[in-house]
C-alpha cells in the first residue's frame, strides 16, 4: 500500500489495533500502540518473540514518556539513540522486568505526525525471532503476509 505514514488510513488502522510495517529511523519495524495490550500481544506472536523481550517505545515528545524524568534529552533525541529509563507507571506489557522501558524518539516528520496522532507506539523489528531483520516491505510481507494490516511503503 501507498499511503503516507502519517495518513489518516494508517491512523485508523493503528488506533483500532492493527499492525503497520513501516520504516522507521533505523530499520522496518512492526508497529502498534504501545497503549494496546492485544496489538502488543498480536506483534509478539506473529513475532514468536518472549514476553521478557520487550521493545522499543516510539514517541514523538517526551509528554509521552510513561514517567517523565524532569532531564533534557535533546542531545539524544530526535535521532536512532534509545534510551532505557524507568518507567514503574508503564503497562505490564511494556515494562522490562526492571520496571523499565527502552525509548526512541525518531527523526522522521511523517512517522512523529503518526505518533503524535496515535500515542507512544511500539516498534521492534520486522521479523520473526531469530531471522535477520526485513530490509524491505517484500521481505517484511514474506515474513509476515497477511498477520499484519498494512504495509507502507510498496
């Protein structure tokens, strides 16, 4: 599908619980909210991925951060560095079992519009647990066919 990243399309289908793969700053990534348990639970399925392996948070401000530390970040963000702060407040779902969770706030326009229309999002990587990471949608949909709602970028 062509539609842009931060469409109104690919809003829908993020917010009622769908999956998207997109690119983001650093590789294609599987893509939910982070706020959805089920769309959680579907990414790590479709991922065979353990529930203690969590992933990356995608936000677009640090408002969205599950527990704002009063600290500048802007040396760091936007940009590929993530970062892993505490975050006891966060779902169960996204907590480490340290009770933290690892941050990213990328440097796309188009996908920082998507987070902000949509709320954190979690974004590990488009593949199955143990294979090397989709460097194309083609890959991506191999990987994954029909288990997710849309892919962006074809």
């Amino acid at each position: 599908m062509s539609a842009a990243l931060d469409s109104q399309e690919v809003v829908s289908v993020v917010l009622s619980g769908g999956i998207v793969v997109a690119r983001t700053d650093t590789i294609y990534g599987l893509l939910a909210r982070a706020q959805n348990e089920v769309a959680v639970a579907k990414i790590f399925d479709n991922k065979k991925r353990q529930q203690e392996n969590t992933a990356i948070v995608l936000i677009s401000s640090t408002d969205q951060l599950f527990d704002a530390p009063d600290q500048d970040f802007s040396y760091f963000w936007p940009g590929p560095n993530s970062l892993v702060l505490p975050a006891p407040s966060a779902p169960d779902w996204i907590r480490r079992s340290d009770n933290t969770v690892a941050y990213r706030m990328p440097n796309l326009p188009a996908l920082q519009s998507l987070i902000q229309k949509t709320g954190p999002l979690i974004a590990p990587s488009a593949n199955p647990e143990g294979l090397l990471p989709a460097t194309t949608i083609i890959e991506a949909e191999n990987y994954f066919g029909s288990a997710v709602d849309m892919y962006i970028g074809k």
